[in-house]
C-alpha cells in the first residue's frame, strides 16, 4: 500500500487555520475589551477604536487605546485591574475554544 503525502497542501492548510485562528481571537479580544469597558467611565476612546492586527505569522495584537487602564494601574500600584487586564484574563478560555474549533 503506497500514501501519497502532499506537504505543501497540508502546510498550506495549516496556515490558513492559523490565520483565521488568529483573526478569531483577536475580534473576541476587541469584544472583550468592549464588554470590560465600564459605560459610565470616559476613556477617551470610542468602541470604534478597538482593533487588532496580524503580526508576522503566528501572534495577533489587540489594540485598545485605554487610559482609563493605565490610570487604574498607576492608581494601584502593582494590582492590576483594568479593562485589557480582565480582558488578558478572560481570552485563554476563548481561545481554547477557538482552538478546539479550528483545530479540532
């Protein structure tokens, strides 16, 4: 019995999963950021102004613009309580999810 391997189809399919795996968790960190973020606290940045971007091929960045974050932890001290520190907080268990989704 002879199996055919088609690596670069294979690698290439890995990829694309990375990618939209990627993609995925970084939405759900922006959905976090935004659920996290107190309706009646001013923080300068609109729902609008949270994104996130690729980086190369394996890490993508939530970008939330937050000062309301860093006035908490300069308030604090070492304790960390902000916005993005709940949402790091609250993303393994998503993405674990997504994993299991993407990944099977």
């Amino acid at each position: 019995m002879t199996v055919e391997w088609y690596g670069e189809k294979v690698i290439a399919e890995y990829k694309n999963r990375r990618k939209k795996f990627l993609k995925a968790c970084g939405m759900a960190g922006e959905a976090l950021a935004v659920m996290n973020q107190p309706p009646h606290i001013d923080t300068g940045a609109s729902i609008n102004a949270k994104t996130h971007k690729l980086i190369g091929d394996d890490r993508v960045e939530i970008i939330a613009p937050l000062f309301y974050d860093v006035y908490l932890e300069q308030l604090s001290g070492e304790r960390r309580y902000g916005i993005m520190a709940k949402t790091l907080d609250e993303l393994p268990e998503v993405m674990y999810k997504l994993e299991r989704q993407y990944f099977g």
